[in-house]
C-alpha cells in the first residue's frame, strides 16, 4: 500500500494508527491518500487535473513543481500545514 500511495511505510502506519483512533475507517484513510497521489500525479504531468485549483490556494504548486515537494507523503504533510492558517474550518 505504501507503495501504490507513494509515502513511507511508517507514515502510513502513523496515520492509519491516528485514523483508526478517531473512529474513521482505515480503508477510508487508504483511498484518500491513493487518491491524493493520482491527483498529484496528474498536476505534474500537464499542471492541471482535479487538485490543481487546491494545490494553487493552498499555496503549494511552486514547491511541487520546483521538486521541493516529491511525494504524497510530502504533500500531505505540507497541506496540513497550509491549512493549520486557514481561520475558518
């Protein structure tokens, strides 16, 4: 599974861990970081595709098109972040 996410074994453990705890299903968890990573996939090959608007307002799109940002697991972890200033839920 990590390998079809395109992240580390042990955030995806971390995170099914953190999912299961707060009663979310890991199978739930497992297709949205699948799909994140086709996403990415997708904007990388022509810059465009379902999470290319999210990427832009997020203000990620320079650090994934530059390299800075090379896996799902990097881009996660980088929206997390993005949205941690985001004042409304």
């Amino acid at each position: 599974m990590s390998r079809r996410a395109n992240t580390s074994s042990e955030f995806l453990q971390e995170l099914r861990y953190v999912t299961s705890q707060n009663g979310a299903e890991t199978r739930d968890f497992d297709d949205a970081i699948s799909r994140l990573n086709r996403r990415l996939g997708l904007f990388l090959q022509d810059g465009a595709g379902p999470a290319a608007n999210a990427f832009e307002r997020l203000g990620l799109t320079a650090r994934i098109t530059s390299g800075e940002l090379r896996n799902s697991e990097d881009v996660f972890n980088a929206a997390l972040s993005a949205m941690q200033g985001i004042e409304s839920q």
